[in-house]
C-alpha cells in the first residue's frame, strides 16, 4: 500500500493514465498494457515546490515492480502489461491507476475513460461498492478491491480524478 498523504490534490493533473487491449481472435491471447506520464516528474533533482508539484520523486517500491521506466526531460514515462484471459481495456486504465496512487504525493489523475472515472469518484465519495456484491463476485473485482485499498491508505482527500476526453 502507498504512504499516506495529507495534501490535496494539485489544481492540475500531475498523471495521465491510458489502458489498452489487443484482442485477437480468442479472449485467452489477449494482451493487456497500461501506461502513465507524470509530466515534470523527475526521478532525481530537487524537491517539487509544493506537493504533487513537477520535481524529484523517487520511483516507488510498489511502481518498480509492475512497471518499467523512462526518464526524459518533461516528465517519467512508466509502463506494463497484463496478460490474462480476463484481459479488457478497463482493467488495464485500472492497472494504470493502482500503479499511479504507489507514487508519494497527492495523485490528480486524469484518464480517457469516462466509466472508469465515475467509479473512482464513487469509491472517493464513501460510498461502499461492495453493499451488494463482494469484490470477488464483481467483473475486475480484485483491481477494484486493490485500488480501493491503496485510495484508503494513501487518503481520499489526497486523490482526484478527472475524465478527459480522448486525452491519449
């Protein structure tokens, strides 16, 4: 689980998140990837100027590994992939936002997925989403119950989410 956080959001967003599926013929070869940009996002430097501000922030142990890396000079790319036959392109942006919240500091992420987006936004507001049906009977379930326990470790009042159509 993240490190708590206790700073709001930054009035931007600070990463872009994308997931994507490549669907051939049949479901069990599917292939997953998930990646997010966190512009000005430094590795190493000097310290942001205000919490989720551009600046060094150090990858983390639960970023390093399920992802790769690039540094360049505008930001840090990260990537992965998830295989399975469970394999879609929601639980790939799910992927991308699990990953996301590891980083320390306040997460404002931004994403291409409107669905995606309003489930985050319940899940901040309190409300339970599992009243009805457990996690494990629910599609993606275990993402979701992963992202809802890294939200509530890092802090609701620290995560944003924002949809942006067609960002990517």
């Amino acid at each position: 689980v993240p490190m708590p956080c206790y700073a709001p959001p930054p009035p931007e967003a600070n990463v872009y998140t994308d997931g994507s599926l490549k669907q051939p013929r049949f479901q069990a070869w599917a292939m997953g990837g998930f990646g997010l940009w966190w512009p000005g996002r430094q590795i190493a430097g000097p310290k942001p100027a205000y919490p989720g501000g551009p600046g060094k922030k150090p990858i983390q142990p639960g970023e390093a590994e399920c992802t790769s890396h690039v540094q360049h000079t505008k930001g840090l790319g990260l990537w992965g992939s998830l295989p399975g036959a469970r394999a879609s392109s929601t639980r790939t942006e799910l992927a991308a936002a699990v990953v996301s919240l590891q980083a320390l500091g306040p997460v404002f992420l931004a994403t291409d997925s409107e669905s995606f987006a309003k489930r985050v936004n319940r899940i901040l507001a309190g409300e339970d989403l599992t009243a009805h049906k457990p996690w494990s009977l629910q599609k993606d379930g275990d993402l979701w119950e992963m992202f809802t326990r890294a939200a509530r470790a890092k802090g609701y009042g620290s995560i944003k989410i924002m949809w942006v159509k067609g960002h990517a």
